[in-house]
C-alpha cells in the first residue's frame, strides 16, 4: 500500500459514495468516450449539493470518463421534474416524491418513468404542529411533547 492510510472518519465520510459511485461507473463502462452527466441536486450550501459534489468526484476517480456535473435545484420535485424533461439525467429525490412522480400524483401532471439507483439514506419522517401546540397529548396519552429548539 502507498501514500496514508485512511482514516476511520476518512472512510466513515467516502463509505456511502462507493455504491452509487460504483454503480455509476458500471453505467459508463471502461472504455470509450467521457460520458457527461448532470445531476440534480439541491441548492449549493445543502447537504444534497455537498453529496452530489462528493458523487461527482469519487465517480471521477473510479471512472474517469464519467463526469457528472451537479445542477443547483429547489429540491425533490424539481429533480424529479428535470429528469422527466430531459435537462438532467440523474437526481436526487425523497422516496415520497419519486413515487408520486411514478404514479402521476400532484404536483406532477403525468406519470414520470424514473428508478432509484442507490438508497443514500434513511430518512425518517416528522411529525410537527405550531408551537404554540407543543403541550397536546402526543398519541399514547402523554403530554410530554419535546420542543425542537429554533
């Protein structure tokens, strides 16, 4: 082995890139032309838009053929909605948003033909009412409903 090993927190942070970058890289295939791609992503300063960033470079060093340049979006539906029309070829989405994108529900007007390609995380969904509700049971009699701090 040459240069520095890595890190622990070095692979803990390149770990979840491998699989879609992996993926990715079989896409592009070994030889041949550089295959250009664009990414949606999210809004630069996110954490979408630092994972695409992140997508884009360790796909570059898999494969170097394959370049992907990540796009500045509003977020899922509008992902979803660029790889409906064309102006991107990858994105990232919430699951929620792909299906209905899939099945043809509002906001989207017809429906989309898209895949997941990789599981970048677990997402868990929240439930939240105005402040001023805070004190309401919260659905197994309790009224011990933890505030989220602003």
């Amino acid at each position: 082995m040459t240069g520095r090993p890595m890190s622990r927190r070095g692979l803990l942070a390149a770990a979840p890139l491998g699989a879609p970058a992996a993926a990715l890289a079989r896409c592009s295939g070994d030889t041949g032309p550089v295959r250009r791609l664009r990414l949606a992503t999210r809004a630069p300063g996110g954490p979408y838009n630092a994972f695409g960033r992140a997508l884009a470079v360790q796909a570059a060093r898999t494969a170097p053929q394959l370049h992907i340049t990540t796009l500045s979006t509003s977020a899922s539906v509008d992902n979803l909605c660029r790889l409906g029309g064309g102006s991107a070829d990858l994105g990232l989405a919430m699951a929620d948003a792909a299906e209905d994108a899939v099945r043809g529900r509002a906001p989207f007007s017809t429906p989309y033909a898209v895949t997941a390609l990789a599981r970048v995380y677990v997402n868990c969904t929240h439930l939240v009412v105005p402040a001023r509700d805070e004190g309401r049971a919260d659905g197994r009699g309790s009224r011990r409903v933890p505030r989220v701090p602003r």
